[in-house]
C-alpha cells in the first residue's frame, strides 16, 4: 500500500481536487432531500407560507392578535413591524404589493434574522391560530357550542352583530387569564414546527386580506425552492464529470507509471531474478494486475470517500430530521453489515485465486503458440487441449462462483432495501398521524435512509474490488521489491582507455543461487585484442556460464573478471555492456524490419555500415532475395526467417555496433559448414583488433583460434592452440576424432 502511495505523489493535488469535489458533491446531494421536504411542508400542505410571522398584517388584525400575548411577546412582535399608511415614505412601492393601504393601514414586516424570525414563530403562531379559531367559531354557533369549555366560555350565546372580541377584552381578569391558560395548554403538546404549519392558512388569509395572491405564494415558493434544487442537481453533475475525468486521468497515470517501473525492474533483473518469476506470470502482472490496480484506484477515487462522506452526512441530517425514526437506520445498517461480511467472507479466498488461474492459463496458451510445431509433430494436439482445458475450466469455475455470490447480493439488497422503505413507511405514517412529524419530513428520512443504504452498498462493492486489487497490487509489488542480484557500484570506475577489449579471468569460481557446488572452478586465463579465443566443451560442462560472467549476466562467487583492467563488478553495466557484442546461441529478432533490428545496436549507423555488416555476416543475398530488402518485415521472435538467418541477423546486429569484445554463444551452431567458414574469415578480416571469443562443439570451427579452452565439468583441462592441445589435452583429442576425419585430421 505504501508503494501506491508512492506512486499516487504526482497527482496528490489531483487526488485533493477530488476529495474536495466529493465533499461538494455529498453535501450537495444530502441537501436535496431537505428541499424536498420544504416543498411537500410548506410549498404544498401551507401553501407557500414559510413560517407563521405574516409579511403584513392588518391593524385590526394586529390589535387581535396582541390580546392573547404577553406585554413581552407584545412589544417584541409590535417591534419587528413598522406600521405604513398613506403618509409613509414607502407607500408607493408597498400598496403595490398591499393594495389595502388604501384604505387602511398595515403593519409591515421588517428585514429580521432567521433566528427572530425563529423566535417570533410561536409567539405569532399561537396568536394566529386562537384569533382564527374564534373567527371561525363566532361564524359557526353550533361548533362554537362544542368547543365552549375549551377556551372557558361559549362563543353561540353571543347575540348576533356582537364583536367577540370587544366582548373578551370586557371580561374580569381572572376569567381571561383563566382562558390563556387554556389555550396554552392545549399549545404545549405541539412543538414550534406544528404550530408553524398549522398556522399557514391563518397566514395565507392575513396574506389575501392585505390585498394578495394565494395562489402566487405557493407557486413563487415552490419555483424558488425548486430553482435552487435544480442549481445544486446542475452543481453534482458538474462535479461528478470532473471527478470522473480527473479520478480517470489519476488512475491512468498511476498505470503507466507502474508500468514503466515494472517494465524497468524487469529490465535490471539478471538472470537469477528471472528464474522467481515465469514470464507469463511478469507479462499478468504488467498487464492484467496493473489493470485491476487502475480500476481500484478510480473506484476508491469515486467511492471510498465518497460513500462515508453520503453514510455519515445522511444519519445526522437524518437524526436532525426525524430523531424518532432513527433506530429504523440503525437496523439497516446492522443487516447490510452482516451481509456484506458473509459476502466478503466467502468471495476472498476465491478472488485471491484468480489471478494465479490467470497466471496458469497465459503460461499454457504461451507454451502451446510457441510450441505449436513441436506439439504437431508429436501429435500431442489432444493433451494440450486438455492441459489448457483444465486451466480454462479452473478459471471459469473460479469466475463463476464469484459471479453467483454477486448475483444473490444484488437481490438480498433489493429486499433489505424495499423492507427499509417499508417500515420507514409505516412506522412514519402513523408518526405523521399523531402529529409527531410532517409529511416531508417523513420523505426526507425515508431519501436519506436510502443514502445510507447505498453508500453501504458502495463500501460492499469495494470490498468485492479491492480483495482481487490488492491480490494484484501484492504480485506487482514483489516484482518491485525484488533486489537484483547483479547492481552497479555507488562508484563506478572508468575502463582504462589505452586497452581496447582484454578479458581476464582469475581464480574464477561460480554457483548459481540456491545450489550446494560450483559449477565453475578455479578459472583463468586471457582473452587478449586481435586473438580469437575458443571456448569448447561438451554439452553442460558450464562453457556458456563462463561468458554470461563477462557481461555480468551472473556474478561470480569467487575470484574476478576483468576487461580492460577493471573488475567488471567495479564498473557500471551500461559501460561494461557497450564495450560488448554479445550474440547468443538463439538468435532474438524484434518484431519490425530488417533495417530497425541491425539498428538497434546503433540507431545512428548509415546505410554504408548496415550493409558492410550484413556482408560479413554472409546474410546479404538472403536479405537480397526477400520483398522490401532491408525494409522487410520481421515478425515477433523473427518466426519468418530460418534459424541460420537468424543467427546472421544476430551476428550483423553485433558488428553494427563495433564493440572492442565480441562474444559468440555458440552462435554459428546452425549455420552450414560453407558459411560457417567464409564468416570466420570476414570476421577475421575486419574485426582483427577485437577481441573474440566463441564458445562452441565444434572444432572445425576454432581449429584456427589463437587460443583455445577446453572445459570439462567445469574446470579447464586443456589451454592453448590446437596443435598444442592435440599433444597435451585428452578430452580435446577426443572431441578431435569424434568430429573429423582422418583426412580433415591431417590436413
């Protein structure tokens, strides 16, 4: 995890632009609800009307509604009014919307803060609601008589074109008193919000009385109310398409870079790395691993931020809305937690195995394509179908099961979350028959429970992500981890430019890792400029494994290889490798042209220097003879040419660069006898001060050699020229006259 860190450091302002905007985006959707809720509450069941404090009231109005409040509540409701007539600086611009200024005066409200707004709600309120309650039963004598020992007299008995209110404010104080204490107490089991909303038609009516438009309340309401929903709806698309650009582009270069890094590690591995790692199992975690590493951070970007953000926000809002319904939530989220750890519990150990089932399928199919004529001749075509059959079926049997426990999550959320609606349903709808809640905010609760749910269900799908993401961020990380065996000096030497291409080996002793005996031992001797040095030896007696020591293929476990003076351990391995040309026994060709593979020991060589090279390389005809010449294509692995032309290819490729040493791993091996001389004597001629060395069986083709090593076991038995090893050397003699003739013998 800390290596993904590392390499999410580039674009940590990025990754901080995304949070921010995951803040914004959830702070934004979590608000929608509680806009819902104001239009079902005030935009639809009180008709626009905001709070119970009127935007103007009548002097009449106002004169009824003061007898029912204390000398307090009087002064501070008469205090946040300001009473216009026609006699005010403000008239014309107020009888336009008041058109009862006219003929009466009106009691305006001042520009106030929403908490005075907040404190006047109930005081007005009450006012409000008793005033048109007796307006109401003075208007209706046979709902006035039932309701008579509410309020401490009854409003029938009135004779008709009595004022009740004249005959209120006539009453003893005691008897009046009496009455507000009555209707306090019929006040105090509703709490501000419900004397709020059953105070809006009392409102609405001082509204049409003062000269306006009910029904242009409520629509202004719900348009205002609406317009800004939209604007926050127009706010999370906004930043969801940046968060989605930016998380893509994050994401993307985290890949690439990783990449990059593997591909580069890969690179410096030597030998002995390569041998931990198939190389189906590097090209899997180059690829396929990396990808999943990029799909997990473009899912964390979107959603492991964001769903505690939408979780936490939507359970306070939540709490804040409707406190009572709160534990409905609680029971969500502790049957999606049991979920989602049975589901995690069971997918894990599945998901750590796919990418291992990936691994085994790759080596298959890579074995089968590059084998495929070696399967056919030995009609093995059945058992490679089998072979890969199983993998496959591994894989798809693998697969499947993670597909099956996805398929039944999706359904047992949809239940868990249809159930939530349910109960947040029923247990609210009698809530808000009770008079405990209101509608919208039963429609809140039930919008934010969902956010919860949801963000639960984020969290789950991450923890189906992220087991198989951090199964493939551990298999990239072993790559990078891995300490190379073969490293360049903290301070490198220079080669000692007065010598062009010597290669000693003193007291050379090798082991590969891991092995109990050497493989090599106590090897010396000098591979001198302008002398042709041969390596011989039968199959495994370890004549390769001397030359991979000069470019530090392997190190060596005792003793020391020098070229030009210098132990090549002293020295960087981008020096060492430019003072070699190195061919192999296997001729490599890189999928492009003729042209890009001699190139690519030199990208700058001219044309003239290709040429002479492909000549001493005795591959100009075969070149001639192809479509295109030099611009001919060559195919991955060069699979459209024969290994001899390859091996010419390979030996071009080498004298393209013009290195001082030239190493031949057995590379003439597959050339023909005919050709095999006439590039020995081209190399002889134009590479006569480098210094060669050729490993090979056969003795045909280094009879002519300065010097000659002859391994056995991995010791050197026999050191010189061929007619001196013919008379010191018995294994030599042997290889001898197990190759040539009596007649090549003499000649």
């Amino acid at each position: 995890m800390l290596r993904m860190i590392k390499f999410l450091k580039p674009y940590w302002i990025s990754v901080l632009a995304v949070i921010a905007l995951l803040f914004v985006q959830a702070m934004s959707e979590l608000s929608l609800p509680n806009y819902m809720s104001d239009i079902v509450n005030v935009g639809i069941q009180q008709g626009g009307v905001e709070n119970a404090v009127p935007q103007a009231v009548r002097t009449s109005q106002m004169e009824k509604l003061t007898m029912f409040m204390t000398d307090e509540e009087r002064q501070s409701v008469l205090g946040a009014y300001t009473l216009v007539d026609q006699t005010s600086p403000d008239y014309s611009r107020l009888v336009k919307r008041y058109p009862l200024l006219e003929s009466e005066a009106v009691y305006v409200l001042n520009d106030l803060t929403d908490e005075k707004i907040e404190a006047l709600n109930p005081v007005i309120g009450k006012a409000l609601l008793v005033v048109f309650t007796i307006d109401d039963l003075a208007a209706n004598p046979e709902k006035a008589s039932a309701m008579a020992g509410q309020f401490g007299f009854d409003l029938s008995k009135l004779p008709p074109g009595t004022d009740a209110y004249s005959l209120l404010k006539s009453l003893p104080v005691e008897q009046f008193a009496a009455m507000k204490n009555a209707i306090d107490q019929k006040f105090s089991s509703m709490d501000n919000s419900m004397i709020t909303q059953s105070a809006a038609a009392a409102v609405r009516a001082e509204y049409v009385a003062v000269g306006g438009s009910e029904a242009s309340l409520q629509t202004a309401y719900v348009l205002r109310i609406g317009g800004i929903m939209l604007l926050f709806t127009l706010l999370i698309a906004v930043c969801v398409i940046i968060i989605s650009l930016l998380s893509s582009r994050i994401a993307a270069g985290v890949a690439r870079d990783m990449r990059r890094e593997v591909f580069t590690k890969v690179e410096s591995f030597s030998k002995t790395e390569f041998e931990g790692f198939s190389t189906a199992s590097l090209i899997t975690r180059c690829t396929n691993d990396i990808t999943q590493i990029q799909g997990m951070i473009v899912m964390s970007l979107r959603m492991v931020f964001f769903a505690p953000m939408m979780g936490i926000g939507a359970i306070i809002r939540a709490v804040q809305n409707s406190p009572s319904m709160t534990w409905i939530i609680g029971l969500g989220v502790v049957v999606l937690l049991s979920l989602i750890v049975t589901v995690f519990s069971i997918a894990l150990p599945k998901f750590q195995r796919v990418q291992k089932l990936i691994d085994r399928l790759n080596l298959v199919t890579r074995e089968n394509l590059s084998g495929l004529m070696v399967i056919r001749a030995f009609n093995t075509q059945k058992f490679e179908l089998e072979r890969f059959d199983k993998a496959n079926q591994d894989l798809t049997g693998n697969m499947l099961f993670i597909g099956r426990v996805m398929v039944a999550v999706s359904p047992l959320m949809t239940f868990i979350m249809s159930g939530l609606q349910l109960l947040i349903i029923w247990v609210g709808g009698h809530l808000v028959a009770n008079s405990v809640i209101q509608v919208g905010d039963m429609m809140a609760f039930l919008q934010y429970a969902m956010h919860v749910v949801f963000s639960f269900l984020m969290i789950s799908l991450m923890f189906i992500i992220l087991p198989r993401a951090f199964v493939s961020l551990r298999r990239v990380s072993e790559v990078l981890e891995v300490e190379p065996a073969i490293k360049d000096p903290e301070h490198p030497k220079k080669f000692d430019e007065k010598l062009r291409g010597q290669v000693e080996f003193r007291n050379v002793s090798f082991r590969y890792p891991g092995a109990e005996e050497n493989v090599l031992c106590n090897i010396s001797f000098t591979a001198r400029p302008g002398e042709t040095t041969a390596i011989i030896g039968s199959t495994g007696s370890g004549k390769s494994t001397v030359v991979n020591l000069i470019p530090r293929f392997f190190d060596v476990t005792e003793g020391s290889v020098l070229v030009d003076g210098c132990d090549v351990r002293e020295v960087s391995q981008s020096d060492l490798r430019d003072r070699i040309g190195y061919i192999p026994q296997r001729g490599m060709l890189f999928s492009g042209t003729v042209e890009s593979n001699l190139r690519y020991a030199d990208e700058n060589a001219t044309p003239e220097e290709l040429q002479k090279a492909v000549e001493i390389a005795q591959a100009s005809d075969f070149i001639a003879g192809m479509e295109g010449g030099m611009s001919a294509p060559i195919s991955q692995g060069g699979t459209n040419v024969s290994g001899g032309q390859k091996q010419r290819l390979a030996i071009a490729r080498a004298l393209v660069k013009k290195p001082p040493i030239y190493i031949f791993d057995d590379a003439l091996s597959a050339l023909d006898f005919k050709t095999d001389a006439a590039l020995r004597r081209a190399l002889k001629k134009e590479t006569e001060n480098s210094t060669m060395i050729i490993v090979t069986q056969r003795v045909s083709t280094i009879r002519n050699a300065e010097q000659i090593i002859v391994i056995d076991e991995g010791q050197i038995v026999g050191k010189g020229t061929h007619t001196e090893l013919m008379n010191t050397c018995e294994t030599y003699r042997e290889m001898v006259s197990s190759q040539l003739s009596r007649e090549e013998l003499l000649s």
